[in-house]
C-alpha cells in the first residue's frame, strides 16, 4: 500500500472514529493533525512521527460540555481504533490515533 493510500485510508478511518464517539455519547473536536517538520519539531514531537505523515491526528474528547483528558476516556475509542485496524495505542499519548508507516505509529 502506497502512502498515499493509506493516508486515505486514514481519513476514512478517522471519519468511523468519530462517528463511533458520537454514538457513544461524545463530541470531539480536531488536536494535532498534519505538522511540518519545523512544527513536529517545535512541539516536540518524535523525530519520524506520523503526524508528518499524515497518518496521525489527536482528538479532544468532550462529555456534557467538559473536556475529557484523562486516558481512560479514550479506551472505548482505542478499543474500537483496534477493531478497524488502527496502530496499537500508546499508553501516555492515548488521544493520539495513527496507522503504522515503517514501524512508527
């Protein structure tokens, strides 16, 4: 699969995502998507993150208006991220979700 597709098949992916939030009761907005190098760079990123890529994206969870930021309201979410076929969560970023790109996720 070429970069480009998966990045398609990353949007995709990312629409399920949401609409899977919202059916369990959740609203999102968009966090990080798409950084430059310089931008990856300023934020501390990882030096070959997917947000590079455009394979990554950090999503802000809200329930009854209150912004959620602990891990484990995102479990759900990761649990179904597994089921599409999204790269493993990562413990200590779990509003990250990615596909792996040359073992980076």
């Amino acid at each position: 699969m070429t970069l480009r597709q998966k990045q398609s098949r990353f949007a995709h992916m990312i629409a399920l995502l949401i609409l899977h939030s919202e059916q369990l009761g959740y609203e999102v907005t968009l966090g990080r998507g798409y950084a430059s190098q310089a931008a990856n760079k300023a934020d501390n990123g990882h030096p070959r993150s997917n947000h590079l890529n455009r394979l990554a994206l950090d999503l802000n969870l809200f329930k009854d208006g209150r912004w959620l930021t602990s891990g484990k309201h995102f479990e759900a979410l990761h649990d179904y991220w597994d089921s599409i076929g999204g790269a493993e969560r990562i413990r200590d970023d779990m509003n990250h979700f990615s596909l792996e790109h040359n073992g980076v996720r």
